[in-house]
C-alpha cells in the first residue's frame, strides 16, 4: 500500500510540473487569438480532470493515515497537504492568499489586521508610499508602451497578462503593509511585519531594551548580520531598535529560519512607537508584580 502511495505522489508531481506550464500556454493562446484544436482542449482538459482525481485520492488516503496515527481532523489535513504539495507551491499559495485578503481589507477599509483591543499599530507603511506608487505608475506605462509595440498577438497577450499582474502585486504589497502594521500588545509584547511576507513575534520578557535610532541598511527585509542583528527596513531605513535578552526565531519571506538577537525596524512615529512599547511593558510588569504583592500581605 505504501509503495502504491509513493508511486501516486510521484505520478501527482510530476504531472502537475508538466501540465501547469500547459494549461497556462493553453489560456494564453485562447486569449491571444490563437486558434486551438479542439483535440489539444479535449487532451488538456481530461489530464487535468485526472490530475485532481489523483489529487484528490491522494491526499484522503494521507489523511486517513496521519488520522489512524492519532491526530485530529484539522491537523491531519495539514500533514496531508503538507506530504501531497511542496513547500515552495504552500509558501507561494499562501503568499498570494496573505495579498489578496490584505488588498480586499485595505480596498474595504476594515481596519488593521491583528489589533485588539489595547493594542497599538505602529503604521510603517507612509515611509514607502512615494516609491511604491512611483512602480506603479511604471508599471502601467509600461504595459500601455508594450500594448501598441508588440504587434503579435501570443506574445502580447504574454506580457498584458504578467503585467497586469505586475500592477496588481505592487499595489497589493503596498495594501498589505498598510492593514498588517507593526503591533504592540497590551501584554507588552511586540509584532513586527512588513506586509504579508515577514512576521517576527517577540514576548515582552525577551525584551531588554528599546530606543530611537535611525539606520540605513543595505541587507534583505529580516537578514541576519553577523553581529545577530535584523532589518525591517522601509525605503532603506530603520528608526527603532530593540535588544532582546536571547534571540527570537522567525521565518524569513522565502522560508528560510532564522534568528536575531537585535531588531530594528521603521516606524512613521519612532518616539512614540518607543513611548508605548515602554509603557506596554511597565504596565505589564506591574500587572505582574501585583499578585506578588497580595500574596506577600
């Protein structure tokens, strides 16, 4: 039975690496005007019919075993898509999921992801508005140009679709750091972002210090340095800096693990960024120190 799985996998991937760039040479040719067989539909349409019964049988037989292991529903399906798709294909899918709520959210002005009540946002989203709408407007002269350039109708139907999508992944980001701002817990806690690709939790114990302090680092968002320090950077600055009492782990956009003993990150309003973190953790450790004090009493 095993093997019979392992063979289903490999059948899954493996078709899935050949029909995926198909599929899309299909819908491009469709939209280019380009006239398709009606055989080439037919073949693409049924291997792609058995693409997902294959899937789909696959992933019920993973999650019947994780399950007769002793997980839970919830968690075995998780195992399941975790051993039927790739990690890349998980962490781009649930990229592209993270950008599109952000943007619906940010289009429908529900507020900033992730705030609770007596939370602080810390927005760090106005430092890079001037440059992302400047890549915007790039991006829509430049797919205006190549619309009256390109006379062949595949290769312009190519680059109107990447473009197009182009616009939308740059206003995107742009809406994912506006409604995932940094945030300071009530509990003292701190949660640095930038958009829907970077997420650092750091526990208020952890924190030894925070002040005002501009930089200008030349590193990738959430590298670490040889000196175990990350950057947040936005428009190639960063204005706060925190030192912890031991490192944090986080996962970095591309997947990658990493830890850091000193974040530094930018905020619109640096002192007052730094006032309420300092409160949050006063206020939390009073609240701490209180049940002490009545037990002593």
């Amino acid at each position: 039975m095993r093997s019979r799985t392992r063979l289903l996998r490999k059948a899954v991937r493996w078709s899935s690496a050949a029909l995926v760039p198909g599929e899309l040479v299909l819908i491009l040719c469709l939209a280019g005007g380009v006239s398709v067989p009606p055989a080439a539909r037919t073949v693409t349409r049924s291997a792609a019919l058995l693409l997902l019964i294959a899937a789909s049988a696959l992933l019920f037989l993973d999650h019947r075993r994780h399950r007769r292991a002793g997980l839970d529903r919830r968690t075995a399906l998780r195992a399941a898509i975790a051993d039927t798709v790739p990690a890349p294909v998980r962490r781009l899918t649930t990229h592209e999921v993270f950008l599109s709520t952000s943007f619906l959210r940010w289009i429908t002005r529900r507020g900033p992801h992730g705030v609770r009540a007596g939370d602080v946002a810390v927005p760090y989203a106005p430092g890079q508005s001037a440059t992302m709408f400047g890549f915007f407007f790039v991006c829509v002269v430049e797919t205006v140009a190549l619309a009256f350039l390109i006379p062949w109708p595949v290769v312009h139907a190519v680059t109107l679709v990447l473009d197009i999508w182009g616009c939308y992944f740059v206003i995107a980001l742009h809406a994912s750091c506006v409604v995932r701002p940094h945030v300071i817990a009530s509990d003292g806690s701190l949660r640095l972002r930038y958009g829907a690709l970077l997420d650092i939790r750091v526990p208020a114990d952890r924190i030894a210090s925070v002040r005002v302090e501009r930089s200008f680092p030349e590193g990738r968002p959430g590298a670490v340095d040889a000196d175990g320090v990350a950057d947040i950077a936005v428009a190639g600055q960063t204005t706060v800096t925190v030192e912890l009492t031991e490192p944090v782990a986080y996962v970095r956009p591309l997947g990658k693990l990493a830890e850091a003993r000193v974040l530094r990150f930018y905020a619109e309003d640096a002192g007052g960024a730094v006032a309420a973190l300092r409160e949050a953790l006063r206020s939390a450790q009073q609240r701490r120190q209180m049940p002490q004090l009545g037990a002593d009493q």
